[in-house]
C-alpha cells in the first residue's frame, strides 16, 4: 500500500488534546522528552560584521536576533568560536578563550545572555578529538614538558600500528623527532589528544564545564567517533567499544554538574555506526537522511525511502528510549542542497517540508532557508569557501570576509533574493521555512510526535 506519514493526523489530535486540558493539568513534554527544538548552524565569520571589518562576530549575531525569531530558531549551533591560525577553526589554540577576530570573551558572553533572555539557546562546537599543533599542550608535549607529555600518542616505526591505516585509508602518523610519530587523523597541523590519558579526560571535562558556567546549553562533537580511532590504539582493542567508553565517562562527569547540558555528536557512518553512539550521548546527527531527500527529489518523488526513515527512528529508541535523532539536510562538509537540487525552488521547499515534519531535532544549515548555493570543491586552494559564503543581507550589514580578505568572490548566489526581499514575499523559500518552524514550534505533535506509516 501507498506508504503516508501521518502528521496531519497527529497535528490534529495534539489541538484537541490541547483544547481538552485545563491550564493546571497541561503535560508539560519538555520535561517527558528530549529536546526537540529547532536549531540553525551558524558559521561565525559569514553570518553578520558589526564593526565593518569583513568578518562576522558575536556582536553581529548578538544585533540580528531577531532573524531568528522570526525564523521559528530555538537554538543556535556556532561553529568553532575557539583561537586558531585557520578560517574553519578546527584547530583550537585555546580552549578557554575565544577567536579575537569574533570578539572578546565580554562579546560572547553579552550574546549568551540576549540569546538566553529570548529563549534561544546556543551550543558551540566541540574539537574535542584534536588540537592545533600550536597549542601549548602540543608544544610542551614536542618539549617533553610534564604532564603533558601524555596528551598525545606517539609510537616509533617498529610499533605494529605504524604501518596501519586510519578510517579512510589515510596515513595518521606524523613525524614528531628522529625517533618518535605521533597521531593525526586529521592531518600533521591538527594532533589527535590521547583519550587513554586520565589528564585529558580529566581536562576535556573541565573545558565543558567552563562553558556550560557561561551559559552555553551544549556541545557539538566534532569528529565523535575517532577519539580512540582505527590504527590509533593496538589492533587488539575495539575503536567503537573504547570510542563509546570515552564518550559515556565524559558525558556522565558532565552532566554530574549540569544535567541538562544537550550533547549532540557527528559520527559522519552509516545509520548502523552512529546509532551506536546513542548509547553514550543524546543525539546524533542523521547523515543518510540529506542523501535520500535530495535522492527522492532528483528522481521525481520516489518516496519509498520513508519506510528506511521510519525504522531509523524505531531503531534508535530501541538503542535507548530516551535518545533523539538529528535530521539534516546538508551541512558545511557537503555541497550546498539548493545546488544540489539544480536551484529548483520548487524542490528546495518541498526539501524544507520533509525536513520539519519530521520528529527529533531538526538542523539547517545557515542560508539553506534562503536557497543560498555553494559546491564544495575539496582542493586547495579552495577547499569549502563556497559553501562558507557570506549571509545574504540587504541592510547595513556588509558581505563578511571580502575578496580582499579572502581572494575568494561569490560566484554562485547573484542571483538569489536575500533576506529583505524574501521576508516580503509569502512564497519564498525563507517564507516557507518561517512558516513551518514557527509551526513546529506550536504543534506538539510536529515537535514531539512520532512518524508511523501503512
């Protein structure tokens, strides 16, 4: 039989619910479920310039708050916000401080607390797999300096792991001195932090509780599933079963202090891999569900992949009753879904659509709700700036990290409305995100419903 979800069922029988219970004995489902709100991935540097210097800041996001009201956001992931020597940020310098070109700790903090104040709530980026080998702990680590001497691996060529290969059949061993390698799965610029060191578990909790202090409501784990990775630790030992014993110590000394902390990992596998990873956090990214919609919709509405979804989700209450998918459609590793979709604005709505009408926690990627394009080329030496590109504003905020920053041009978007045109026009893509986020955001059964079909 034809396969259906049914939501406008559940919506239904959510208002009647509502309309059946008095104010005092309403259910209070934040309290009954994992979250389950709407969130937006923001990369700093493109979204908003305060100070006219072409690059995005805090304060620039802090002044353009209520975007994301309007939008329906209840929660905002920022990507890397940490000191380092790259524009992506993946190799943090300090994990104590902030990047200088985004503001100060004062400006971070000022955001968390407008942000707080209207209800939005802001997670930020984890590196917690790798460092920069320009951190101070790499450097006294290089020096021999105590105790960090063991916050990163290193193993001669006679090691049986020297010659293995990581998860991707890349080299991770990097040359330290004449004797010793030491692991990078990520590269020589980006060191892999020893997880069997009681020093960085130890250090890696305090790092989140000092955000968590300043009021930030989680974490994004970057690279969730490499901390104790392939050809990193002996053959003899499991990856997973030492990947998800980390992750669960570290969770659990987390929320010891702050139990509603929202720890949400990217394990980039396939379903039957990341749904592992349910066991030890709250959430995982749902990475095959961009592939299919973006699949269905270039095959002229194939749906049968619904049922696939549906047992998903089955599949992960079943790892743990508590736990909560992340639906996405694409992100800033992948190339851009309005271009993947051939501009189709038909398409790029009906993409929106089956992304918030599913249940868990649904993720866009920032412009996605503008059909802002981008193809990621992998090659130096452009590597992901055209899926990085500038927010489209048509007010006083400028195109942030200009060709004379960057020597990279917007190419792929003059033709796209931005924000001030699309707010005026009820049938444009932002429109239509607006419209089912702030939908979401009302209806119990869009927010904690269920998908079932026949």
């Amino acid at each position: 039989m034809k396969k259906i979800v049914i939501l406008i069922a559940m919506l239904t029988l959510s208002l009647t619910l509502i309309g059946c219970f008095n104010q005092e004995d309403t259910i209070d489902f934040s309290k009954e479920y994992p979250t389950s709100d709407n969130y937006y991935q923001l990369f700093v540097r493109s979204f908003a310039d305060s100070d006219g210097d072409g690059i995005g800041d805090f304060n620039g996001i802090k002044e353009n708050l209520d975007y994301f009201e309007t939008l329906g956001i209840e929660g905002i992931w920022l990507m890397p916000i940490h000191p380092t020597s790259t524009m992506h940020g993946y190799d943090v310098e300090d994990y104590y401080d902030v990047n200088p070109e985004y503001g100060t700790l004062e400006d971070f903090e000022a955001l968390l607390d407008e942000a707080n104040a209207r209800g939005i709530d802001i997670i930020i980026d984890y590196v917690l797999n790798h460092s920069s080998n320009n951190h101070p702990w790499f450097v006294n680590f290089k020096n021999g300096v105590e105790p960090y001497t063991q916050f990163y691996r290193k193993i001669t060529s006679s090691d049986p792991r020297f010659n293995q290969r990581g998860a991707w059949g890349q080299n991770i061993w990097h040359r330290l001195d004449s004797t010793y390698y030491y692991a990078g799965y990520f590269g020589g610029t980006m060191p892999d932090l020893n997880w069997s060191s009681p020093e960085v578990q130890d250090e890696m909790v305090n790092i989140a509780h000092y955000w968590l202090e300043k009021g930030v409501a989680g974490f994004r784990l970057d690279a969730a599933m490499h901390l104790q990775g392939i050809a990193e630790i002996p053959a003899s030992f499991s990856s997973m079963d030492e990947t998800l014993f980390a992750l669960s110590l570290w969770e659990f000394r987390v929320k010891e202090l702050y139990p509603d902390a929202f720890i949400i990992g990217e394990v980039w596998d396939s379903f039957s891999t990341y749904n592992n990873f349910l066991t030890a956090i709250d959430s995982v990214f749902h990475f095959e569900y961009g592939d299919l919609v973006v699949n269905s919709l270039n095959a002229n509405g194939n749906f049968q992949y619904v049922d696939d979804v549906i047992r998903s989700y089955d599949l992960a209450r079943e790892k743990d009753a508590t736990s909560v998918l992340a639906p996405f459609l694409k992100n800033h590793d992948q190339h851009r879904l309005a271009s993947l979709l051939n501009e189709d604005t038909d398409r790029i709505k009906l993409a929106a659509e089956m992304l918030l009408t599913l249940p868990g926690v649904p993720f866009i990627y920032y412009g996605d709700e503008l059909g802002v394009r981008g193809f990621k080329s992998g090659q130096a030496p452009v590597w992901d700036e055209s899926v990085r590109l500038p927010m489209l504003w048509e007010n006083d905020y400028k195109p942030t990290w200009t060709s004379d920053l960057w020597g990279y041009e917007d190419t792929f978007n003059t033709n796209v409305d931005g924000i001030a045109t699309q707010i005026e026009d009820d049938q444009s893509v932002f429109n239509v995100y607006s419209r089912l986020l702030n939908l979401r955001k009302s209806s119990l059964a869009l927010k904690y419903g269920d998908m079932v079909s026949y």
